[in-house]
C-alpha cells in the first residue's frame, strides 16, 4: 500500500484502527501479506524516486491492529521515504517480515516526529525497528521479541541486525534531536543457534537530547563456550 496525501497532518491524521465489533471482541483485525511485500511504503515508492520526491507528508496513526508477512522473512512492514513526519504506531503488532519499521532519510528532506508505543514486534527475518527521526523519535513501552533471525548471514552477517536500531548520522541527513528510548521490553532476539550474534539496542552517531531509561534486555538461551 503506497501512501502519500499532503491532505492529513499531525492534528488532522489519516487513521487505521481497530473497530468495536457487535459482539465486543477485542482480537486485533489482522492485514497479512504474501511474502517478499512491503506493506506500506511512505513518500517515494521507489528507489528511483528517492532523489525526485520532495513533497512534504505527515499525518499518519496506526492503532490497535495486527500486520502479518504469510511467510516469514517477507518485505518490509513500514517503510517511510523522504520527507514524510508524524506517524505514530500505538498498540500495533508488527509479525514475520523482513523488516518492521525503516525509515529512510534523504539529505534536506527531515523525517520528523516518529511515535512507537505500546506495541509488539516480533519474528522479523532482520529488524525489527531500523529507524530514525531528525526530531522528536520516541520509542515506549514495547515489546521487541525474537527478532534478528539470520544474525549470521545475508545481510545480518556480522552481526548488523538488530532488535531495534536507531542512527544519528552527523553528515548529510542531519543528527537526531530529542529521542527516547523508555520502558521498552527486548527478549530473545540474538538467539540465533543460541550464540548472541546479534545486537540487541544498536544506536549509534550524533544524538542531541538522548534519553535512554528503563529498558530490559533477556536472553534465555545460550551456547557452550
């Protein structure tokens, strides 16, 4: 699903939301994909493009449902291209992809205002979050599980794949100005043949205003040696 409307904003948002059933069943709806798909791509929908789109977009709330690849390892679930801001994910479960959540920023085009919350990634083939923000990333409340499972091949080799990761790259994109990382929940995502070969928090290059406070990290299992 591509998505890029210059109508919707932070205070006027395009909205995918759970529905009150008659019954009063509280199951998140669940959208599933078939494998190698990316589910919603903001902004640019392809890589040519990336150099071309300068429209600024935002205004984007996803809440209370469930996003499935059929097969495990498929696509990317959340890709966000250029200059695309506040998109928020509340109480979502984020299942089997290749990636959850990518943000992908373009010099002089800021992706600002990103909001994970209350939700659940889990089983992706990489990342489960790989994404920054110019301004204002905030990361609560979530549960991180049993992601980054190829930390020793493809694209994962050497251990490049994370639970989540977030980059403040000083060049051309800019540095992150004002993220929190709180209160989050990673278990079990370097579990690959029971060696810790993968990261767990990755967040690296030039942070402004970084707070990074109670967060737990559990691992289960373990190799010899």
């Amino acid at each position: 699903i591509e998505l890029s409307n210059t109508n919707v904003s932070a205070a006027s948002p395009l909205t995918v939301e759970a529905y009150t059933a008659s019954s009063g069943a509280t199951v998140l709806p669940l959208l599933q994909w078939t494998s190698g798909s990316n589910a919603f791509v903001f902004g640019g929908f392809d890589p040519p493009e990336f150099s071309s789109n300068a429209t600024a977009d935002g205004g984007y709330v996803f809440r209370n449902t469930h996003y499935k690849s059929a097969s495990p390892g498929g696509g990317i679930a959340f890709w966000v291209i250029g200059q695309v801001s506040d998109i928020t994910w509340d109480g979502v479960r984020v299942q089997g992809f290749a990636k959850g959540t990518v943000s992908t920023r373009i010099p002089s085009r800021p992706i600002d205002r990103l909001t994970l919350r209350n939700s659940t990634y889990e089983d992706m083939l990489e990342d489960g979050w790989l994404a920054s923000a110019n301004t204002d990333m905030v990361i609560e409340g979530n549960l991180f599980q049993n992601n980054n499972l190829t930390s020793s091949s493809g694209s994962c080799a050497g251990s490049r794949c994370h639970a989540f990761y977030i980059g403040g790259d000083a060049g051309s994109t800019g540095g992150v100005v004002r993220a929190t990382v709180r209160n989050n929940t990673l278990l079990n995502n370097s579990v690959e043949g029971g060696s810790c070969t993968g990261g767990n928090i990755t967040m690296h290059g030039q942070f402004d205003q970084l707070l990074v406070e109670g967060n737990t990290i559990v691992e289960t299992a373990s190799a010899s040696g």
